[in-house]
C-alpha cells in the first residue's frame, strides 16, 4: 500500500484538543492513522485529563497561549523529548462574548486585543518558540474561516482577527524562508458544528442558513477541514505556501440561489 501522504515515523505538535469534535481532535487522529506520532497541547490541567483518556499513550502538555512563560515553560518541556517535528497545528482561537455580541463599532479595545493575542498573536509565538525543533521543510498549518470579508453579525468581531491571522502567513513564511523552508497555511473552512462554535451567540442559527446556501445541502464536516489541514501538513502539499485553503463545499458561489432569494423576497 502507498503511503501517500508521506507522514508515518514523523512527529507533529497539535496545539487546541479540546474534545473530540475539535477540528484539532480530527487533524490528530489522522495523523496517527497514516503512522504520524502526536505531541497534544491542551490549555489547562483539567483539559489535559480529559483528553488524556482519548490519546492512550501520547504525549500532552499544558500550555495557555496568552501567558508568555508557559510558552516558555512549555518549549522547555518538549525539548527534552529531543523531537524534530515535521509539522505544527494551530487550532486556537479566543473572544470574549461576555453580554452578547454587540454592533461592531462596540466592540471593546480588551475585548479586541486579547482576542488578538490568543487567536492571532499566538502562532507567531509558537512559531517562533519551536523554530529550532522544527524540521528544515517542515509545514505549519492554522485554522482561519472561509471569509473574512463578510460582516457575519453573529460572529462578532473574530472576522478582522482571522483576517490579520491569514495575513501573518505570509509575513512568517517570508520571515522563515531566510534559513528554511518551513511553509505556513492557513484552512478556511465555512461553518463548523464543534463544540467551541455552539457558544457563539447566533451561530445555530448561521449554521443551519449554511446548509441551505451549500449546493449539496449539508454543512461542511469537520472531518473534511481536516483532511484538508493533513494534506498541507503532507510533503504531498511542498507547492503550497502562505495560502488559505477554502473549505466551504461551494457555499460562497451559492448565495444567490433561486430558491433562498424567492423564500426572502416571500418573507418566509
């Protein structure tokens, strides 16, 4: 059998395992389905526990991301495994939604900063803390959404923060290519059913829209995003640097379906 993606004996860093409907769950899995060793991050001790229990014998680590020294500490930790990693997964994203999602121009500066620092800020820290741990044609692969140039309401103010997150792979592609040919992409998948998703104020609602602007009338899967997010991780995508890939199941060529725009003009 062809091992086509090219990852078994290889090691990658997963960074955001909350349960098993995390895209970064699903990334996981499949790498050690095609022989790839995992090294789990998780936010907190609890967490760790948790996941503990669907990882059997791999490696997890605690590590919140908006604290510099447990980046630091968490650097120190997995150095120690003297690992050289052929791929890292950023599946991290923070907003503070505290008294419902207000009109953009509302949006508070802590509320936009710290989601900032967490959702954004952090690959670039990560990046640089496990430069040396990384392998010379290693692949570095975070999780954006589909658009960030639609004003979704009921996503708050996250679409301006994935957009500076997709635009800091190329910064950090270019930044790394002086000495390396680690490559930085992003998967930009459309509506998710996952756990972290479900506590956004208005999301059901956006979701099940979502299915019905998708010609096949079905969301995209999360098993799909990370399909996607192991191929980039894959020598299979060498070509492929500094992009987004779009997940959407052709959600963003369908918004004009006749249907859905007979059903608005009715009222329905």
């Amino acid at each position: 059998m062809i091992d086509f993606l090219q990852l078994s004996g290889k090691s990658f860093l997963v960074f955001g395992v909350a349960n098993r409907k995390s895209v970064a769950y699903h990334i996981a899995r499949l790498i050690e389905e095609n022989g790839g060793r995992v090294f789990y991050v998780v936010r907190s001790e609890k967490r760790k526990s948790e996941i503990a229990k669907l990882t059997a014998d791999a490696p997890v680590f605690v590590c919140d991301v908006e604290h510099e020294e447990q980046i630091e500490r968490l650097q120190a930790e997995v150095a120690r495994h003297e690992v050289i990693f052929h791929g890292l997964v950023h599946s991290i994203a923070f907003a503070d939604y505290e008294g419902g999602v207000k009109p953009f121009h509302a949006t508070s500066k802590s509320q936009f900063l710290r989601a900032v620092d967490v959702s954004c800020y952090s690959l670039i820290a990560l990046a640089n803390a496990f430069k040396k741990m990384l392998a010379a044609d290693a692949s570095v692969v975070t999780i954006s959404i589909s658009t960030v140039r639609m004003a979704s309401e009921s996503y708050g103010f996250m679409a301006p923060i994935k957009a500076a997150l997709d635009s800091s792979l190329a910064f950090l592609a270019k930044s790394f290519s002086h000495d390396s040919n680690i490559r930085f992409n992003a998967v930009g998948p459309s509506l998710l059913k996952t756990s972290a998703s479900a506590g956004i104020p208005g999301y059901v609602d956006a979701y099940l829209y979502a299915e019905q602007v998708i010609p096949r009338k079905k969301a995209v899967q999360t098993s799909e995003a990370a399909n996607t997010a192991v191929f980039l991780l894959s020598p299979r995508s060498s070509g492929i640097n500094a992009q987004t890939i779009v997940v959407d199941a052709g959600m963003s060529i369908n918004y004009f379906d006749q249907n859905l725009v007979a059903q608005a003009l009715r009222g329905d």
